[in-house]
C-alpha cells in the first residue's frame, strides 16, 4: 500500500515546500563553503615574497621604470610620474609600496584612460602605505605622483647646512627600504629593475646618478611625461631657469640601489674609470682626489679575484656630513661619507666595500633582508682581500681584529634577542634599520673564512669566481648559497657545521680572532692598562687610525677617568682628525665618567651625522641608570642636532631614546 495514499493535499504541499527550502538552503551553504574555501586558496597563494614589502609572489615583477621628476627645494618635494612595464599583461589586484607619497592619478600611458587604485587606509609603520592598482590585460601603466618633505629616503639640506653656503642640495638613501618614499615601486631586492630617469633641476645644480649619464639639455614641452602637465603644467617644467638631466641605468639593480644626488657639484678625475665628485669646493675636492687617488688598483685587483668589472665606471660623490652610512654601494657612483677622508689613504678601505659590491650585492643580491648577510659577508670577506692585496697583509689583518671586537660588542648588544646573532634572520614585524649590526657583516665574513681555510684559499677564489658567473644579476636567499656550496665543494657539510653557522645564534666555536703579531701587540697594550701602564711613544710613532681604533676599543671597561685624561693628554686623541678614532676615544670617556669631554661630544654629534658615531655615544649617554645629567645632555643634543641629522639617524636615536629613556 502506498503511504501517500493517506495524506491530505495541504499536508503534501507543505512537504513539498520543505523540500524545496531545504534543497536551497544546502546551494546556498554548499556555494558559500566552496566560495569560502576559493578565498583561502586565494590568500595562501598570495603571499608576499618579502617581509618588508607588499610585493605579491602572483603580481609579474616591474622589468622597466621610466621617471620624470621634478625638483622643488621650496617645499621640499618631488614631482613625479613614473612609467612601469610589466614582462606580460596582468589582469588583477597589482601591488605597490609607497610611503609618505600623494599619487594623484595611475592611467593607461597611450589612451590615458584612468586605471581604478586605492591607498590601504592605515599605513604599516614599517612597510608603509599598499598602493594597489587594478588592471585590466595592461603590461605598462603610468602613476603621477609627490612625495612628501618627511620623505624617509631624502634630505633637503638647505644653503646654511652645505659647504659654501649658497646653494641648497638633495641627496638619496634607500637602503633598505625606503625607495618607496621617493616612487611607487616593489620595493624588494627579489625584483631588480632597469630604469631611465629625467630630473628637472635649477640651472645653478647638476645632478648625478648611480646610472649613466646621457645627457644634459633644456626642458622639452615634449618630454614631461604624461601626468606631469597636472602637477607642475607645462610653464613649470619649461620654465625659466630649469634645466634636464638625463640618465639611464640598462643594468637590472633592486630598486635599494636607486640614487641621485643635486646641489653644486664639482668633480676631479682619479682614474680612467674613476671620478671624484663633492660640493664645488677646491678644498674638499683635492682632499677626496689625493685620498681616492688608489681607486684603480683597488678595481683591477678586484677583476682578478673576482671577475669582470660589470658596471662601466666606479664614480665616488663625497656628500655632506648628514649622510648616515660610511658608503652605499650604489652602482657607478658610490655614495661616501666626508669622514673617510682622513688625509693617509686609510679612508680608501671604505672604497674597497663598496667597491666590492659590485660583485657581492650589487651583482648578486640578497632576496629580502633575512639574507642581508649574502650582501654584508660576502662583501666583508672581498674588501679584505682586496684590500690586503693593494695595502698589504698588515693592513687586512688590523681590518679583522677592529671587525671580530664589532662582532663581540654587537653579539652582547642582542643578548636579550638572540634571532639578530643569526645570519639568516626572521625579520618578520622588524625594522631593518632597527637591527642593523656588524653582525651580518663580521658573523658572514668569518663564514666565509671559515671555508677558505677549510679548502684553501686558491680552491676557495675558485669557487668565489663560479658563484659570481653563475648568479649575477640575480637575487639568491641563504638556502640557494648553501645548496650551491655543496654542490660545488664536495663533503663540506661534512667538515663545517653548515646550519650551525647560518641558523645559530651567537659566534661558532670554529670562529677565528686574528693571530696576527701587529693585532697581538695593540690588543696586548689595550690589556696592559688596567695596570695603569700608558703606551710609550716610541710603541706608537707608526701607528694610524686604524691602531689607535683598535687599541681604544680593547681597553678595559673598568679604566678611570684620570687615565682617560692622561692618555688625551699625552695623544691628544679627541682631536683627532680621524673620526673613528675621536668617537671611539668620547665613547671611553663618557663610559668611564670623565665630563672634560662633552664639548668635544657636543661638537661631534653636531658636525656629522653618520649613524656608527651617533649610536655610540647616543647610547654611552643615556644607558643605564644614575646618570640623568647624561641623558638630559643627550636630549638637548638631539632637539637642537636632529633637523641636520637624515631622516634614518633621527629614527635609530629616537630607537634608543626609546629603549633606554623610560
């Protein structure tokens, strides 16, 4: 018997009805969890490729950027428009990073069709603002853009705060990530560029590039760049006054490596492939041109160890004393610090870095900063031989023992973080200005000479010259390094800890100070002073900078204020015209409480702004407790230095102001 047969209509339609609510309700969560489900897979596979950057692993990499920027010193600004081609059409969610930039427009560079974007609402305070365009089957796109006086990447120095006084002058600093706060980029050294730049400057400047120069020329009302009309019309980039410098860069660098420089530069040449460019200042040009005079024997040692010189020139810019690093690499013209010039050639150790980036960073880059010591390490470890080639076996080995007391100091600076005493790092949440060490730098060096002396010194310039044929023009992360070293030098994961030298925390057992018998001796004399014993003249009538460094930072922590005093007296250490030296020398006295020096500290923290002088006696001042007139000093310092200082050493002081002045 059928069931059915008993049920009355109502009864059946109200079944049906259930039915039917039911079949949509199962749809409707069915679509829902596979919808839900999409997204996931959607957001696991767009990952970023960079801990400080939005770049996405799905976006295609920018292969080519053309700039038109516009300089305007009296609001301290850029105006920009910016050219990207992309290797294919990209349909999507396209990403960017900027920082501190107003981008006014992104259009279709041949029907100037507007391209729909959007700024993330809350700017990352370490990654910045997400720029994020959404196109349709375009492989190029152009954005207009102004970048913002707090630019983290630039200085505007006015006239009063240059060497004559008469001019104002702009410079850059991107590294590490702060070429976002100049142009929209993917600001990641995993993606290397090619780019052509026109920068409009007042006639009364020159500019310079780590780029090739092509041409200088009056402002075309034809070479503006679409998008350029809106922000400056055609009035102001064709104005009165106004001039062009052009450039190109055909080599691909990671957008770290973008510089320029304007203001009143004059220029000597050194060498055939080297020139000295600085302020317009016969004093500071024929400085930098006798300290530099070495460059060539420096790059042809440097071919011989390493391959061929890939980038055409190695020009040297000696900028102002705000500039915060020693050297930055950038490619064809290296950016220095005046403070190098020291009148002994000693200064030139600088050069061989950044000169050796030309091969271990600038060829070869690390992919993020959790692999920085591929750059830093490498870098180090080719410095040194070069440098022991051209200035001899002495001069390397003073270079080691100064770099293996930096590794110490820095090991104990992270004691309490031990994840930044590794070489390769998580900097995931991290400031990469935050963390920079000589870590990277001496941990990776002594890596590095680990191995060679693990297989030789002619096996191991073999495989040097391999890895930079083999990756050049390339960005590597610490695993492709490792599984290349094994591949290349048979069992030595078998003889080196391999993973306790790039994972550990700390200094290997296997490390190796320096025995040489000139480091033995000022480390020695350094020891001896506990004992209130002074170094006698005849002990020291050939020692330079570089001596006098090493024996200052060996002295003991427990040295008095009187043998400070009588040292000075004797040496006249604080006034040495080598700034290493001077600081090293302020930093004994405030750590050993003898105040007849603060002038002297005054005077240098307001004179340079090179971040391996502020840390230091910023943080002699205002660590630790029972010294409050020290850190009241070092507060006062810093509001009447700071607007000198570039945008990144005011941010590491303020770091320290923070973790010491509670």
């Amino acid at each position: 018997m059928n069931m059915f047969a008993t049920l009355t209509l109502p009864y059946i339609l109200s079944i049906i009805t259930f039915l039917i609510l039911f079949f949509f309700l199962t749809l409707t969560l069915t679509l829902t969890i596979t919808q839900s489900h999409c997204c996931c897979l959607l957001f696991v596979s767009m990952a970023p490729i960079d801990p400080h950057s939005f770049t996405d692993s799905t976006h295609p990499p920018t292969t080519r950027i053309s700039l038109s920027l516009f300089f305007d010193f009296a609001t301290s600004s850029i105006h920009g428009t910016a050219l990207f081609t992309l290797p294919s059409p990209h349909s999507g969610p396209f990403s960017l990073d900027t920082r501190s930039l107003s981008v006014h427009a992104t259009l279709h560079p041949q029907s100037q069709t507007p391209i729909p974007f959007s700024l993330s609402s809350n700017p990352d305070p370490i990654k910045g603002t997400q720029l994020t365009l959404a196109l349709s089957n375009h492989s190029s796109f152009l954005l207009s853009f102004t970048t913002s006086p707090s630019s983290s990447a630039l200085q505007w120095l006015l006239p009063p705060q240059t060497f004559n006084k008469t001019h104002p002058f702009v410079y850059t600093q991107c590294q590490a990530i702060h070429a976002r706060s100049v142009f929209p980029c993917q600001d990641t050294p995993a993606v290397r560029i090619c780019y052509s730049a026109r920068l409009n400057v007042p006639e009364g400047l020159s500019a310079v590039m780590a780029a090739r120069h092509v041409e200088r020329r009056e402002p075309s009302g034809d070479d503006e760049g679409v998008g350029m009309l809106d922000v400056v019309g055609k009035e102001g980039w064709c104005g009165k006054g106004r001039v062009v410098e052009e450039f190109v860069m055909e080599q691909p660098v990671p957008p770290y490596l973008f510089a320029f420089a304007v203001g009143q530069l004059g220029n000597r040449e050194v060498g055939p492939r080297t020139r000295v460019y600085a302020e317009d200042a016969a004093t500071v040009l024929d400085s930098a041109a006798k300290e530099f005079a070495g460059t060539e024997d420096m790059i042809r040692e440097g071919e011989k160890l390493f391959g061929k010189y890939e980038w055409e020139r190695f020009d040297l810019l000696v900028l102002p004393p705000s500039f915060p690093y020693g050297g930055m690499e950038n490619p064809r013209m290296v950016f220095l610090t005046p403070t190098v010039i020291k009148g002994d050639a000693t200064g030139a150790q600088v050069v061989a870095h950044e000169l050796a980036h030309s091969w271990t960073g600038n060829l070869i880059t690390n992919k993020t900063n959790d692999h920085f010591w591929l750059n830093e390490g490498f870098t180090t470890y080719a410095e040194r031989r070069i440098v022991e080639a051209v200035q001899g076996e002495k001069r390397a080995a003073l270079n080691i023992g100064i770099g293996w007391r930096g590794l110490n100091e820095d090991i104990e600076r992270f004691k309490d973080n031990l994840e930044f005493t590794k070489l390769k790092t998580n900097q995931e949440g991290i400031d990469p200005d935050d963390v920079y060490s000589q870590i990277p730098y001496e941990k990776g060096f002594q890596f590095l000479w680990r191995i060679e002396r693990q297989v030789g010194r002619p096996a191991f310039d073999e495989f040097l010259k391999k890895y930079i044929s083999t990756f050049k023009f390339k960005s590597i992360d610490t695993e492709t390094f490792i599984d290349f070293l094994k591949a290349n030098i048979s069992g030595i994961e078998n003889q080196i800890d391999l993973v306790l030298w790039t994972e550990g925390t700390g200094i290997p057992p296997d490390a190796y100070e320096p025995e040489s018998s000139v480091y033995k001796t000022i480390v020695s004399l350094a020891n001896e002073s506990i004992n209130g014993r002074m170094p006698r003249e005849d002990e020291v009538a050939d020692w330079q900078g570089q001596e006098w460094e090493l024996y200052l930072d060996n002295l003991p922590k427990s040295i008095e204020a009187s043998q400070i005093k009588a040292l000075d007296s004797r040496y006249k250490l604080s006034e040495s015209k080598d700034y290493e030296v001077r600081v090293s020398f302020l930093q004994r006295a405030i750590l050993s409480g003898c105040k007849d020096y603060y002038s002297e500290v005054e005077k240098t923290l307001k004179e340079v702004g090179r971040m391996k002088y502020l840390r230091p006696l910023y943080t002699a001042l205002v660590k630790g407790s029972g010294k409050e007139e020290d850190k009241v000093f070092a507060k006062r310092l810093f509001s009447e230095a700071r607007e000198a200082y570039h945008p990144i050493a005011q941010g590491v002081v303020e770091s320290i102001f923070a973790k010491y002045l509670l």
